[in-house]
C-alpha cells in the first residue's frame, strides 16, 4: 500500500493515511492529495515486549504486598461478627421467620460456629497487632 512492499514496515504516516483513506471510502469522497500536507507527523510507535516486567511505582506505603493484603483481611474481618449474629439471632425467631424458624440444634451448631469464628477473628486481630 502507499508504493511499499509488503515485507516494508510500515510508519505511523502510513497508517494515518490507510485509516483517511478508509474513512474517505466510507463517507464517499476521495481522500485531496494535499490532505497530509501540513500535518503533524506521529513518531513511529516501538513495538512493546511484552515479556519484559517494570518495576511497579510505589503504592501508599512501603509495606510489602503481603503484609498489606494480611492487614486488608484483618480489617475486613471486623464485618463477620456483625453480619453471622444478627443472623443466627433472628433465624431463631418464630415472629421473625414464622414457618421458616430453625430447629433449636441448628440455632446451637450455628451459635457455635459463630462463636468459634469470632474467636478466630480476635485472636488473628491480637496476632496482627502484637506482631
């Protein structure tokens, strides 16, 4: 295209002209000659590798990502006690629940489970603040 071979790379320039000319077909007038004249010339783009890895910029601070995902996770833990006891505590209700209450040994199982997962999160919050 434009008098290259094919095995010729081709320059931003030529690529601008390829899409002008494409938009000129599709709006059904020919491309003036003149069209890139006085035109600013893009740089040609170097190709990327996509292999090759930057150093990523800094983040907030200086932790290492770990320990920030670790503190990230210690932080959204708080939320679970909040969201499991109300819901054992009106799963248990039969003004709440009606015919969908449940059975005293679920209500008991679940409570525990709570209970256990509460303590996780307490001792994982104890263990993250003392070091």
């Amino acid at each position: 295209m434009f008098g290259k071979r094919s095995d010729q790379p081709r320059t931003a320039e030529d690529r601008a002209r390829a899409a002008a000319n494409r938009a000129a077909r599709r709006a059904g007038k020919p491309l003036p000659p003149e069209a890139f004249e006085y035109t600013v010339r893009p740089p040609d783009v170097e190709p990327h590798d996509p292999l090759r890895q930057e150093e990523p910029e800094s983040v907030a601070w200086e932790e290492p990502p770990t320990e920030a995902l670790v503190v990230s996770q210690v932080l959204l833990s708080f939320g679970i006690p909040f969201a499991l006891v109300p819901l054992v505590l009106l799963t248990r209700r039969r003004d709440v629940m009606g015919a969908f209450v449940n059975h005293r040994l679920t209500t008991v199982t679940s409570s525990v489970v709570v209970a256990f997962i509460v303590a996780l999160n307490v001792y994982m919050l104890y263990i993250t603040l003392t070091g």
